[in-house]
C-alpha cells in the first residue's frame, strides 16, 4: 500500500519525525505532518461512486508540477458533473488554491472518518484520499486552555512536542520521558497524550508550579479522554519523501486512538539545576527544549550574539555532561538548542557537536542542516539535535 504525507512548513524535520517514528500512519502523534493519504485502487469516479448513499462532499489538491487553483477546481468540477449525471447529490469544497488547507479540509469534515466527505489529492497520474488531517483546533485547545502560561519565557508549541518526543525513536507504552528544562510542562503533556509517563525537573521553582498546574488540570480535562493516543507500539514502513509531495509504500504502524488516559501517578516534577541534578527515576528517553538564552525583538548584535552563545552553550553542555553519567547505552536525547537570525538572513548556530561527542554521545547528522524550526523572521529559532548515549 502506497501512502502520501502532506509536510509542514519544514519538511527536513518533518521526514526526520516519520522516519523516527516508523513512518507512523497515525495523524494524531505526528506534529510535523498536516495530511495522510493512501493510493487510491481504482479510478477516482469508481472510488466515488461506491460511497455509500447520501450527499457527498468533495473536496481535491493537485500538488501535481503545474497545478492551479483552476487545475484543481476542473478535476472536482468534471467528478462532479458525472456523478450528480448518475443520481448522486456533491458538494465541492471550493478552492483557494492548488490544494486545500488544513484547516479547509478539517472544517469541511474531510479527514476520512465521514465516509461521505472526501479528500483527493492528485500527484501527477496518481490518485490517493485522504486519511488524516492534521486537528489543529485540538492543538489550539491543549496549549490556550492551560491555567498557566508565561509568554516572557516562550511557548513550545505542542506539536514540536510531538515531534521531540517522535525524534526519540519507537518506544514501549509507559516509557518514561524526561524533561529537564520542563519549563510549564508542554513537553510533559504532550508525553502523557503520547501514553508515555512524563518526568520533569526545572531550575526556576515557579515554572514547576506551572508545570504542576497544568498537568493537574490536564488530568482532570476531557482532552485526556478526547485527545490520548497511544505509544508507537511497533515499526511499520509508511514512508515519505522529501517536499510538499511525499510518496512511499508502507503500512500503519500505530493502533489509534488510546480510549483512555494515563494514571494521575504517571508524572513526577522537581525542582533541580539540569547541569548538576541526580534525577530519582529511571528513565527511558530524554526530550526538552533547552535554555534559550535572551529572547530578542530584533538581530542581535555581535557582542550579544558571543554573550548568549557563550552562557547557551555552558548551560547546555553541562547538562549533557551531568546527563551523560545517569543514562544507559544506546539512550535517545533529543534536545531543541539555540540559533539565531543574522543580517544576511541565515542562522548562527551553537557549534558544540564535537564537543557533544566528546562527552560521550553520538550525533545524528543526517539531515543536520535542515532541523531548525522557527517561523519566518523569527530571532531565535530552535536548533535540533538528535543524539544518542554511546
């Protein structure tokens, strides 16, 4: 069976995240992916035709090499006129563009669940519905609804969360993650979502109030019930290719939706200094956002850039030291480390990866120069690194 990924805004990571977590099938885990897809069987109008009765909603992307707002809007058009030709009543989605957003096709119902409302997208000559799309009003509802929040200090997104925690690899259920820069628990949450038991410490006693708070208030929410999802519980080959258009063949590799929550006892949070903590529990992964440094408005200067790098890169590299006596062979560490915007538009980065081998760990430099996840024009942007315990 043939899949296709519809990627995020920064696909390097995205593909890195799919190939990490056994090309995962499962739209709900990954937060770099916006749309599933499967290779259609047969022929479009046949495929259509066999819906089961009732009005159909119709939606099509051409991500095709010349595809148009027109190209896409003529192959629902031409569908269309067919089937209503054979009794049936369609509604097309209308299109603004070549293809479908995803907030168009999560709004309109076409996610694949509704047998009636249906998403397909064209590659060329090939034809594949969609699946999964990509809840980000789920996502929006996680992060907004949480009691604490500090914007002074940053907000890690859920969704590159997820995508720390995939990045680790294919863990066993009840696996446990930690964080040791856990912030207000966003990485925290988001592994308990994931079915894996969440681990946090912070150096600020505040931002573990916070965490407790929102991981309290995250156990007694309806998103536990509504939203958990199970831990990859075998590898699988979904594949995908690089760009906006990937294509591979593979099967699922998840079981879904969880159908129920993790035990109040499946998180722990302290206060601790990450470079010189002795963490209590075992633990199974590492997945964090670093310390950042000054959060800035504008470029920074020279003399800024050599002080935040300077103070960043101690920090960072006394925790991996700290870390590195604790954790077993083989241990995944995954950790979001500073870079930021220069005049000429790239990104100065931390340049510590011999240093980090040095320390006992080896780096994954596949892909290196496309794991940085920032909006655009954002000053500071978060460098990934994937590394493992030698």
């Amino acid at each position: 069976m043939r899949y296709l990924a519809v990627l995020g805004r920064q696909p390097e990571i995205s593909i890195a995240e799919l190939e990490l977590s056994g090309f995962c099938t499962d739209i709900d885990r990954l937060g770099g992916t916006q749309k599933l897809a499967v290779e259609l069987k047969q022929k479009p109008l046949e495929y259509l035709q066999s819906l089961p009765e009732g009005k159909i909603t119709l939606g099509v992307s051409d991500y095709s090499g010349r595809a148009s707002r027109k190209t896409a809007t003529m192959e629902a058009l031409k569908l269309k006129k067919i089937l209503v030709r054979h009794g049936r009543s369609v509604r097309v989605v209308e299109n603004k563009e070549a293809v479908l957003s995803t907030a168009t096709s999560l709004h309109n119902g076409l996610s694949g669940k509704n047998g009636r409302k249906v998403e397909l997208i064209k590659v060329d000559d090939a034809w594949f519905r969609v699946i999964g799309v990509q809840n980000i009003d789920a996502y929006a509802r996680r992060d907004q609804a949480r009691p604490a929040r500090d914007a002074k200090v940053g907000m890690l997104p859920p969704k590159l969360a997820q995508i720390l925690i995939n990045l680790c690899g294919i863990l066993p259920e009840g696996s446990r993650i930690l964080d040791p820069f856990c912030g207000t628990g966003v990485v925290l949450q988001e592994a308990l979502l994931m079915g894996y038991c969440a681990y946090g410490t912070d150096i600020n006693e505040r931002m573990i109030e916070y965490s407790k708070r929102n991981l309290e208030w995250l156990m007694k929410s309806e998103i536990i019930q509504t939203e958990g999802i199970r831990s990859l519980a075998r590898r699988g080959r979904a594949p995908a290719a690089r760009g906006d258009r990937p294509l591979g063949r593979g099967r699922p590799s998840v079981d879904g939706p969880a159908g129920r929550g993790p035990k109040v006892d499946n998180f722990q949070i302290s206060i601790g200094d990450a470079t010189s903590f002795k963490w209590s529990q075992s633990i199974d992964a590492v997945a964090c956002e670093g310390y950042l440094g000054k959060p800035f408005s504008k470029i920074p200067s020279e003399v800024e850039l050599k002080e935040q790098k300077q103070e960043c890169g101690n920090i960072i590299l006394g925790f991996l030291k700290n870390l590195s006596t604790q954790i077993k062979k083989n241990m995944p560490v995954t950790i979001a480390i500073p870079a930021w915007l220069r005049e000429d538009g790239e990104y100065e980065r931390l340049d510590l990866l011999d240093q980090i081998s040095d320390l006992g760990y080896n780096v994954n430099n596949k892909s290196r120069e496309g794991l940085l996840y920032h909006r655009e024009d954002q000053v500071v942007a978060r460098d990934i690194l994937i590394l493992r315990k030698k």
